[in-house]
C-alpha cells in the first residue's frame, strides 16, 4: 500500500509539475501576443503613425519650427534637414517600447507623439 501511495503522489507530482509549465509557458506567449507597446497607445488615441514622405516632410517642417533648440536630444532642429533619418530611427526605436500607464500620466510619451505620428 506505501508503495501504491508513493507512486500516486509521483505521478500527481508529475502532472501538477507539467501542468504548471505549459500554463507558464501560456501565460508568456499570451504576454508577448497581448503585450501593450507605445504604437498602440498611439492608435488608442487616434494617432497614426507617419510613414509617407507626405507625413514626415510636414514633421520635418513642424521640427524646425519648434521652440526648443533640439527637441529630441542630439537632433537639432536646425539640422533636421540632414537629421531626418535619425528622427525616423528614434521613433522606430521608441515605438518598440512597452508601454507603461505610469510613464503616459507623467506624459512621457508627448515627444513620440508630437513627432513620429501625423
């Protein structure tokens, strides 16, 4: 009988221990799949992102005439005719990012969405 007992709880063991991995491993793949990124806090908002030429010559211009000499560090706006793809490349960069509920009320994200979206 000790026996019997022993090996149901191995195999109870062995089936909870199985069962908590794949519901694990759901959880993760449900996080990456349901993971909230900065692009759709934008869309939330009604934003779009810029992406014809149209749209990036109008940031491009609305750059240049912004009140801070470099309203994203290290591209200046007096340079942003040369700069143009580093602006591209900062809001590809800063749109991969997962967003934080936090991080929108203290309004860190105005600069993304001032100048990667249209």
């Amino acid at each position: 009988m000790a026996i019997e007992g022993s090996l149901a709880t191995k195999i109870a063991t062995g089936v909870a221990g199985t069962v908590a991995i794949a519901g694990g491993g759901a959880f993760m793949a449900y996080k990456a799949l349901g993971q909230d990124n900065i692009t759709k806090y934008l869309h939330s908002l009604g934003r779009e992102l810029a992406t014809s030429d149209e749209d990036w010559s109008l940031i491009k211009k609305n750059y240049s005439l912004d009140k801070e000499d470099s309203p994203i560090s290290g591209i200046p706006k007096a340079a942003i005719e040369t700069k143009l793809d580093d602006l591209k490349k900062w809001c590809r960069n800063h749109l991969k990012e997962e967003f934080s509920h936090e991080k929108a009320k203290r309004g860190d994200y105005n600069l993304i969405q001032a100048w990667c979206t249209n």
